[in-house]
C-alpha cells in the first residue's frame, strides 16, 4: 500500500511538470482594434477607414476593401497610419480573390515594413526594395513552371529587387502551393510571428469552419525591423480578378508575466454606475418610442407596411434550409424513377433469357433444331464497329467535302490569274493513292470471291464472327492510316502560310 500510495504521488508530480510545461510558453493575447478593420460599418460616410489610410484603385466599402478591382493594369494598397508598438503579433486576414478566367493575376501580398510603402508600386501593388516581411499570394504563373497559384514569405533588408521572372522563387523563405481563387467560402490566412518564428497557417474557403486551418510553412530565425506598418496590396496585369479584403485582425503577443498594464483602468463603482446609467436611458429611450406611437399611428402602420417586405435573419435561414431541402427531395425524386427504370429493364431482360432457354429445349420426339445465334457480346462489338465505322464515313465525307471546297478555289483562282500553275502532286501522294488502289482493288476482289462463296452457301451462315470483325479491323487500320497521313500533311502544309 505504501508504495502503491508513493508510486501514485510521483504520477501526480510529473503531470503537473508536464502541465506546467507545456502551457507555460503560451502568449498572452490581446486585440488591437487600432490595428484592425472589419466590417460592418468598414468605412466611414467619408469613406475613410479609421486607423488605416489606402490609395490608388483601391476601393473601400462598408463591408470590404477592395484592393484592386478586376480590371486591367490596376494597383492598389492599404496602410496603417502609426507604427505598431509590441514586438510579436498575429494577423488573421480574411480575403477573397475571384474572377472569370481560369487563371488570374497577378495577386495579393501582406506587407509588415519598417516604413509605409507606395500605393502603386512594382510589387503586389507596392514598393519593392522593403525592409521586412511580405507574404505574397501570386496568382500568376511567370515563370511558366506551372506551380501556381502560390503562397510565399520573402524577406528583404532594403536592398534586393524582387525576382519578378522567377515569382521570387530565389528569394523567398518558405512556401507552400494552394488554391485560393474562386472558392465557395472566403479565404483566410494567420500569419503569426513570435520569439523570431514565422509561421503561416492557411483556410483554403471549402468549408465554412472557421477553424479549418492547415499549416502553410513555419521559419524560425526571422529577424523583422521593431515598430514597424502593416499593409495589404493587390495588383492585375493584362488577366484581371477582384480582390476583396474582408477584415484584417490584429493581435499583440506577450510572453508569460510580460502583459502591459493599461494606463486608465475603470474601477468596479464606476462599472456598475455606468451600467445603471445605460439601463435608465435604454428604459427612457423605449418610453420615448411608446408616447411617439401613440402620437403618431398612421406613421406606426406604414413603417409595419413596409416591414412586410422584408425578411428577417431567421425567416432567411429558414428559406435557405427549405431551399435545400426541396432541391434535395428533387434529386432523390429522380434518383428514384431511374432507379425504377432500371429494374424495369432488369426485369423484362430476365423474362426474355427465361423465355429463350424454355424456347431452346425440343420435345422428346422431335429432334432439337440448331439454331445458330450471336451473342450479346458479340452483338455489342458488331454495334460498337458499326458506330466506329458511321464516324469514320462521316470524318471521310467531311474531308471528302475540304477537298471539294480547296480545288474549286484553286480552279477560280487559276480562272482568275491564267499564268498562275497549279504545283504537281507529289510522289509520297502518287503512292499513297496506287498503293490505296491496289489495296482497294484486293478488297473489292475478295468480296467477289466471297460473294461467290455465298452464292452456294446452305442456309445456315456462313461468315463467321471473326472473319466479320477482322475485314472491320483492316477498314479501320487504312482508315485510320490515312486519316494520321492526312493530318501530318496538312500540318506541313501550314507551315508555308
């Protein structure tokens, strides 16, 4: 019992090491909305954003800014106006990147710089040369490697131009190849930078989770500039997409026993003074509207009257779900009448195999008559030829027709201009054709012979499956040979225009 007792104490003390350790490192957090925006009420009726100042084509809205819009050759960045004033940080970005083509351009970056950068600049829609970090989003594929779109951290000291024929492969830290144009859900990424590592954590936007997030890359030993800007800056070329930033949200890092104490703290009396005083307005202020009511019912009904044009949050969700509901009754309704459909079918083949199989077997004194049956397998190879071959007559009537039309241009162009010459067929086309007459002349040969062979036939049949499928086999090998000669004749030929 004693060491039983003993053995369990030591398990207790090296939890609570194994407790302490782990959570000992974690980092205090805190909100910096002077370093944030999200919607609503993003921009203000001036169309500022408080804290943050943007330029060139980029747009902001109540509900996003639009960085760059999707048209051609259009750049655009957003900044804080003041420094950050704490040493580690995390940055949740919410963006959407979407446009008509299948490839887009040329993307969006996250700057945090020693100093703002340009509204228009040569990178992203900013400066190059920084001193700092950039987290680029590129979307298009300069290099041609076929390895966007891409996500990358590059870091510069001030110095070093940005690797635009690369897409600043030489250049950059870390990175990781995703997807994150046109997807159903806004796309998000935290970029967290604490104790000198970098590390990205990426929301692809398949889902709605908001913590469906993977890990892009992570790099230790990153040393970025104190008090620095944050920044976000979009750029398009000559392929144009939209990109829409959602909210940009900012939290400071501190490690354990280093949180900052605010300057002004609001003690408890005045906590619950300032509460009462908000629950007496809130009663005054609903007084006010009852007397108002009353006053004025003609005005009461028509604010209900237009009330009934609109819909509420849950009457929304509520049409939504019915919605999907109903197109999912749909399909399943339609699954269903197939699914009938084919048990039809099932049925009515199963009757017909019963019936052949009681057809087949004769009396006992009448002799069995042979009868000479195709199989099903058999039959589909006879249909599948027979389909081959309807293609192949109906690519042969088309060139047939290409032919047609070329030699009535070259005899009015020869109407036309009497002294032009017409250029003489080759040798490779002189016995390409004999050899095709030859061929055919053999082929019309055996049919006599074979037709011939038919003639004194009995009435059972005499071509077999195979010698049907194999005369098919040879039509479609010389088919098909000239058909590629053909093709290589007119890529020549296009080469002289």
């Amino acid at each position: 019992m004693k060491m039983a007792a003993e053995v369990r104490w030591l398990l207790v003390f090296l939890a609570f090491l194994t407790f302490t350790f782990v959570f000992a490192d974690i980092p205090h957090r805190k909100f910096e909305y002077k370093y944030s925006f999200k919607p609503p009420y993003l921009a203000q009726k001036d169309r500022s954003v408080p804290f943050w100042e943007y330029g060139g084509n980029a747009i902001a809205s109540a509900e996003n800014v639009r960085v760059a819009p999707s048209l051609r050759s259009q750049k655009g960045a957003i900044w804080m106006k003041q420094p950050i004033n704490f040493d580690w940080w995390e940055v949740d970005l919410m963006f959407r990147i979407t446009g008509r083509g299948r490839i887009g351009a040329d993307g969006l970056a996250f700057w945090y710089t020693g100093a703002k950068g340009a509204y228009n600049g040569t990178v992203f829609g900013s400066s190059d040369q920084w001193n700092g970090l950039g987290v680029f989003f590129d979307s298009f594929d300069n290099d041609n490697k076929h390895n966007n779109p891409y996500i990358m951290a590059v870091q510069n000291d001030g110095t070093k131009i940005f690797d635009h024929a690369n897409d600043g492969t030489t250049q950059l830290l870390a990175g990781c190849l995703r997807d994150f144009r046109n997807k159903p859900f806004a796309t998000r990424a935290r970029i967290e930078y604490y104790q000198n590592v970098l590390t990205l954590f990426f929301h692809s936007g398949m889902t709605n989770n908001d913590q469906d997030y993977e890990t892009c890359f992570r790099v230790e030993n990153v040393i970025l500039p104190k008090s620095g800007y944050f920044g976000v800056s979009a750029a398009t070329g000559g392929l144009a997409d939209d990109h829409d930033v959602i909210h940009f949200l900012t939290t400071s890092l501190h490690p354990p026993g280093q949180l900052p104490t605010d300057s002004y703290k609001v003690s408890v009396e005045d906590q619950v003074k300032l509460s009462q005083e908000y629950q007496d307005y809130q009663k005054k202020l609903e007084q006010q509207k009852e007397e108002y009511h009353r006053e004025h019912p003609d005005q009461r009904r028509e604010k209900d009257e237009f009330e009934e044009y609109f819909e509420t949050d849950n009457q929304r969700e509520l049409r939504q779900i019915f919605s999907g509901q109903s197109q999912m009754f749909n399909v399943l309704r339609e699954l269903s009448r197939k699914l009938d459909e084919i048990v039809g079918r099932q049925e009515r083949t199963i009757s017909l195999i019963s019936q052949v199989q009681v057809g087949g077997v004769g009396g006992q004194g009448q002799p069995i008559q042979l009868i000479d049956t195709i199989r099903r397998q058999e039959v589909d190879a006879v249909l599948k030829n027979q389909n081959i071959l309807i293609s192949t007559v109906q690519e042969i009537r088309s060139f047939i027709g290409d032919v047609n039309s070329k030699s009535d241009n070259i005899l009015n162009n020869q109407a036309r201009n009497p002294t032009a010459q017409v250029q003489p067929m080759g040798y490779d086309y002189q016995a390409i054709i004999s050899e095709m007459r030859d061929r055919l002349n053999v082929l019309m040969r055996d049919i006599a012979q074979t037709n011939t062979k038919l003639a004194d036939c009995p009435t059972t049949n005499c071509l077999t499956t195979m010698m049907f499928l194999l005369f098919v086999a040879i039509q479609m090998i010389i088919l098909l040979a000239y058909s590629l000669y053909r093709d290589n004749k007119e890529a020549q030929a296009k080469k002289f225009y």
